[in-house]
C-alpha cells in the first residue's frame, strides 16, 4: 500500500489514512506465536477461579492466549477467550441493555426521550427483517455510535463530573473484573465505561485516552462482530503505528507505559473467513449451564437474530476505565456541568473520504474534529 504524504504530515496520520485508503491488510499484526515482535505473555494463573470465570462467559485461565508486543510495555493482547456461545450474550447486552435509559448516547440530543428509552424495542422488528430489504432507512439502533456507562464522558468538555453518574453495570464489571485480576490488577474498578458502535464505513480518530484521573490502572477494551484494524503509537504523533488486527472476542490491555500512547481505529473489516458472521458467532448462543450462577441472562434464538442481523456489516467495541485512584476523590469544581447531554461530537466517524481527508489536511490550521484528542 501507499499513500501521498503531505507535507507536515505526522506519522501516525499518515499511516492512519494508508489504511483508511485500503481494503487491504498488509504489514497489520495477527497475534500469534511466531509473529514479529508478538510474545507469549503469562497471566495471573491461579486468581481467577473456574466458576468466576464462568459466571461472565469465560474460559478457565489456563485456557486463555496472551501475547505482549515488542516496544509496547504495559500492552496485552488476549485472543478471544470467551466460552462457545458467551459472545452472543455480550453482544446483546451490547445493543439491547446497555443503550437503554439512564444509560447516555449520542442520540440523546436529537431524538426525544420517548423514542430513545428503548431503542432495541423500536428497532427489532425492521431489523429482522433487514436481510430481505434491499432499500430502507435505518433504524435507531444503526444510527447509534456510542454509548456511556457509569461516570458518563462528557464529549465537549473532555472530562469526567462528579455529579453526571449512573449505576455501572454489574455483569459488565465483573467482566471487567475478572480481566483486570488475570492480567495482574487486583484492585482495579470499573467506573466509566464508552461503547464504540461501527460500520463498514466508520473510523475511530486519533486519540489518547487520558480523561481518567487514574492513570495508574489499566484500560481495557472488548470487541465483537466484524474486524478491524488498531494503530497503537507513540507518545506524539509523529512516532508511526503498529498496525494490528481486532477480531470478535479479542480484549486488549493497556497499562503501565503503553496507558497514555496514542492509538487509533482507521478501517472496519470483514472477518477473515468469507462467512456473514465471525466463526465464534456463527454458532447459536448458548443456554446456562448447570451449577454456573451466570451474571447476564442468556440470549434467545429471537434476540440472536436482530443481533446477527446488525452485526452482518458492523462492530461493537466496549472500552472499561477506573476513573478515580483508590480512595481518590473529583476535584472541587467537578460538579460544575451535570448535563449528561453533549454535543454528540466523538473520536468515533463515518464517510471519511479521501477527497475530504486531503481537504482537512491541507487546510486545516488546528485538529480536525474526527481526530481531536
């Protein structure tokens, strides 16, 4: 692949619009024992009990993959380790529970409130039936692009209030829990949690995730449907990205040096394989099984298939932050803005052309909106 350099082009963007240019997905990183630079990592073996592991749709700890990168210290990759038939769960929770109210979402500003409690309801019906419509609008659900959970983010402010709060989901945080404790994080808590809803079409600009008032703990972030690719940077743009394949059910961690670096999502790909859905979710979702006290509730063959269905040409990235150090408090003025609405503006995008990216980036005397960190 190439592409035409502009001048004073960073390095990061440049890389950034080589990919978003190109279906293809040469140089990016599939991790795996061999890879350049990729090396097997060793989790907490023995924290994480079978049956709590089970209770969220994980695997037993022995079972799980996890690499390292070379240069990235603090960064860890694990390869799907979801239990067969436990992606199906997330994804619904994903699309059916997580969006609904008091929940906030990019819709809030423009959509009424009645329309926006529940979106999965006003939008079920259409989207079963969306294989066999060739031309029709899109539903609410599809028009979502993000999602926030807990300390909501608040978007125009780049910033996190005391005040602007909901209860953060408890089968969400054990999740979160578990992966925190494997990798080495005892005490960490989930506070804050951004939900990424992709298209075929969409990007996640240039950013680095530093909003959070503890840097100390680690970010971790969950992803299922279709791919993608991940630039994962420097400390400035100028220091150019390693390119790495996402696929359904891979987590990654970022702690410790790699916490503050920046990082990128400029391409949705289908998954490698050539079927409508990843292999991982081509399987029907699984019942509970005897003796397992699972945390979220199963998911019907009549969920399964609106979810399938949206996940057809999509991708649905969770991101867990611990907002507070332990025993930390906000800062005095934190209470100063507790509307949860905000102007919608994201790193998250969409129709990013060539012709437009080339216009920004010749013109442009400050940070364009889809990269603005």
């Amino acid at each position: 692949m190439a592409a035409a350099v502009l001048e004073g082009e960073e390095a990061f963007r440049r890389i950034f619009r080589l990919y978003r240019r190109s279906p293809e997905t040469g140089g990016a990183i599939n991790f795996r024992p061999g890879e350049r630079g990729v090396k097997c990592a060793q989790l907490a073996v023995g924290v994480l009990s079978n049956q709590d592991a089970g209770r969220v749709g994980l695997q037993p700890l022995e079972l799980w993959k996890a690499y390292h990168l070379e240069g990235y210290p603090g960064f860890l990759f694990i390869t799907n380790p979801f239990l067969p038939g436990w992606q199906h769960r997330w994804v619904r929770q994903c699309l059916k529970s997580y969006p609904r109210k008091p929940n906030v979402c990019n819709l809030d500003l423009h959509v009424s409130p009645e329309r926006t409690a529940d979106l999965w309801s006003i939008s079920e019906k259409q989207l079963r039936n969306k294989m066999t419509q060739k031309r029709r609008e899109k539903t609410l659900l599809e028009k979502l692009r993000w999602v926030t959970l807990g300390f909501h983010y608040n978007w125009d402010t780049k910033k996190y209030y005391k005040e602007a709060f909901t209860p953060f989901p408890a089968d969400l945080g054990e999740l979160s829990r578990c992966v925190a404790l494997a990798c080495g994080f005892s005490n960490f808590k989930a506070e804050a949690g951004i939900l990424n809803y992709y298209h075929m079409d969409s990007s996640l600009g240039i950013h680095v995730d530093e909003a959070e008032l503890d840097h100390q703990s680690p970010l971790l972030s969950f992803s299922f449907g279709q791919s993608s690719i991940f630039l994962l940077g420097g400390q400035s743009r100028e220091v150019a990205p390693t390119a790495m394949m996402m696929n359904s059910g891979d987590i990654m961690v970022m702690s410790g040096a790699s916490r503050l670096l920046y990082h990128a999502v400029p391409r949705i790909l289908r998954h490698p394989g050539g079927g409508l859905l990843p292999p991982a979710l081509s399987d029907p979702p699984c019942a509970d099984e005897p003796g397992i006290n699972s945390l979220t509730e199963s998911c019907s063959p009549q969920d399964w298939e609106v979810c399938a269905a949206y996940l057809h040409d999509s991708r649905i990235n969770m991101t867990v932050r611990q907002v507070l150090e332990e025993g930390g408090s906000f800062p005095k003025d934190s209470d100063a803005k507790t509307d949860h609405k905000t102007t919608g503006g994201s790193y998250h995008s969409e129709e990013i052309t060539e012709t437009k990216l080339q216009i920004k980036q010749a013109t442009a005397t400050s940070k364009t909106p889809q990269e603005d960190d």
